[in-house]
C-alpha cells in the first residue's frame, strides 16, 4: 500500500532533485515505500535514473591546453587597441560640444557683425553737423547700431540695405 | 556578492594593477576553465565553438569585472556570459550556413536544426563505442531549444541545484522545473533510444564471448 503520508508531488519533487539521496533515513524508506507502489512516480524515478546515468557516462571535456595563451593574446590586443578607442570616446563628444559651441559663437558674432566694435550713440565720433544728422538716423531704429564711422555704415546701408 | 568564494579574486582584479588583474584572470581561468568549457561544449555542441565561447567569455570578464555589481556570485555571473555567448554563437552558425557543416569532427552538429544522427537502433549486434555514445546524447541535446538546452547542461551535466540555475539564467525556480519537465518530455524518448540500443549492443558481448 502506498504511503498515504506522502504524496506524489513530494516524491516527484525528490526524485527530480537528486533521487530522493538526500533524504533522512525515514524519509527515504517513505520515499521508497511510496514508489514501490505508485506506477507514476516508479516511471519518474526510472526515468530520472536513466538521465542521471545517461548523463554522468557522458565524458567531460576540457579545455585544450592552449586557450589561456590564447585569450591572455586576445585581452592584450584589446587592451592595447581600445585604449586609442576609450579616449576617443571621451575625445569625441567633447571635439563635437567644441566645434558646435565654435559654430554658434561664430553664428552669433556673425550676427553681431564682430568685426565692428560695438559703440553707444554717444560713442560715435562726429566732426559735422552731417555726421550728427547721420548718426541720429542710424541709431533711431536701431540703439545698437555699431560701426566706427557714421559715414561708412551709412554708404554701406544704402548699398545693402538693412540687415 | 556576500559569501562569494572568488571575492578575494575579483577584489585583487578590481586593484587595477594590470599585472594583478592578469594574475587574477589566470587564477579564475584555472579554476573554471574545464567545467566552464564543458559547458560550452554540451550547449554548443562543437569543440571549436566552445573554444571561441570561453575566449569570448574570459575576455568579457576582464572587460566587465569592474562593472560587476551584483548580488550573485561571480561563478553564476561566468556561467551567465558562457551560456549567453554559448547561444549567441550557435545561432549565428545556424544563421550563417543552411548545410550541416563538419567543424570539429568530434561531435555533429546541428546547423539546420535537423537531425545529425539517427537515434534509432540500426544494428542491434553492433556494440556501441563511447565516442558514439556521447554522439548520440549530444545530439539529443543538440535537439532541445536553445531555452531548455542550458537547463539540461547545468541540471545533469554540471549538477547545479534548481537555485544556482535560476541566478545563472536570470529566472525563478518554478521557470527553472517548467523548463526542466520541458526537457524532460523531450529527451525521454530520445534517450530511450541511446539506451535501448546500448543495451542491446550489449548483449552479444556478454553471451557469446563478444567480438
């Protein structure tokens, strides 16, 4: 008679384990009483029995003698060529964040005409009552209007137009 | 990482020192390289590419060791990458080649996907030799998926408990069993054959006096 303290599941569970080796003395003769009564669990164990024998005849392969050397070769080359790489990788963002930073400083000066210094309106020399009046023209519509000489920006503005 | 019996390993690694880590690396190699190769060679099935899965994996170890944070054990963590590089590398010759391809010799190879062997018996007189022997099993695993394939090899092969092939594959132990009864339904039948025949090859030798 099966060991109605155990049930399958619990014998299943041990066999699939380690076949129910583990087990205390007393656990393993309910184990055994159990399976020599359970058609299911006898077909576990049988089975499991075979996979275990199946698999522990099955020869263990090692490593072959050279593979150390080989991946001793390996980690050096990488070593020695990522190492180019690695500061690329901090390099690399850092040259993009310079030449997109140049890029818009040279948009921005451009804009801001940089090769003409900036002057207030008080700033601008004026030596007639002609400059003066030119002058006041510039800077009515724009306060920021830069240029050294009145007279240059305004032949300038007339050739161009407003920019 | 608490209780990790590689802990002074991959602390004396960590040092930075590159004649250290070298040191380091070999001391892990030595002690890993034959259950770690082997396990290559069950899921790939083919010597070279075992080979390259370790080299592969080792030089991951080195590259990733200073990232290697986790709570599991650095066994669990190398045995992660060898069975991860050992699937990738299988999968990318079957996706490179359409023909059983001949790579080592020492075992079959699936690269189709079909079957290299046929696991029935051909000639029951015929005794078989071990090299067979591991053909025919290694083709029964070849069979399996490259999910259950790992489960196999680390359960029966490298005798991990249900726990340690969860931390290895990243999975709970109920994935584990499910996985594992998969296998199961799977390999009976072709292992069944293995062992009919082996058996049955048997015979004649102990009867008649052999061969």
């Amino acid at each position: 008679m099966s060991n109605v303290n155990i049930g399958c599941d619990w014998v299943r569970e041990q066999l699939e384990d380690d076949l129910g080796r583990s087990l205390a003395v007393e656990a393993a003769r309910d184990l055994d009483e159990h399976v020599a009564h359970c058609e299911a669990c006898r077909r576990v164990r049988a089975r499991q029995e075979m996979f275990a024998r199946v698999f522990h005849e099955l020869p263990r392969v090692s490593a072959p003698p050279d593979l150390l050397v080989q991946i001793e070769a390996e980690i050096e080359r990488r070593a020695s060529t990522p190492r180019r790489f690695r500061v690329l990788r901090f390099a690399a963002p850092i040259a993009a964040t310079a030449i997109a930073a140049t890029f818009l400083a040279i948009f921005v000066l451009h804009r801001a005409r940089p090769d003409h210094v900036v002057l207030l309106r008080e700033d601008v020399v004026c030596t007639s009552f002609a400059d003066y009046e030119l002058r006041d023209r510039l800077y009515k519509d724009n306060p920021f209007f830069s240029d050294t000489d009145p007279a240059d920006a305004y032949y300038r503005i007339l050739k161009e137009g407003w920019k | 990482m608490k209780g990790d019996p590689d802990l002074a390993v991959v602390r004396e690694f960590l040092t930075g020192d590159p004649e250290r880590k070298r040191d380091a690396i070999g001391k892990l190699y030595e002690k890993y390289q034959d259950r770690a190769f082997n396990t290559a060679y069950r899921i790939t099935g083919d010597f070279n590419l075992a080979k390259d899965v370790i080299q592969d994996s080792f030089v991951a170890v080195w590259e990733k060791l200073p990232g290697f944070r986790t709570r599991s054990k650095f066994s669990s963590w190398l045995y992660r990458i060898v069975v991860n590089y050992s699937i990738e590398r299988r999968r990318r010759v079957l996706r490179n080649s359409r023909h059983a391809l001949e790579m080592s010799g020492d075992v079959a190879v699936l690269p189709d996907g079909s079957e290299p062997v046929d696991l029935r018996v051909d000639a029951p007189d015929r005794r078989l030799s071990n090299r067979e022997f591991e053909r025919k099993v290694q083709a029964a695993i070849d069979k399996l998926s490259p999910r259950l394939r790992p489960v196999v090899v680390l359960r029966y092969i490298e005798d991990r408990s249900y726990k340690e092939i969860g931390e290895i594959l990243r999975c709970s132990i109920g994935t584990v069993k499910s996985r594992l009864n998969r296998a199961h339904a799977a390999l009976e039948p072709l292992l069944h054959g293995v062992v009919r025949e082996e058996r049955e090859s048997a015979f004649p030798r102990m009867g008649g006096g052999g061969e």
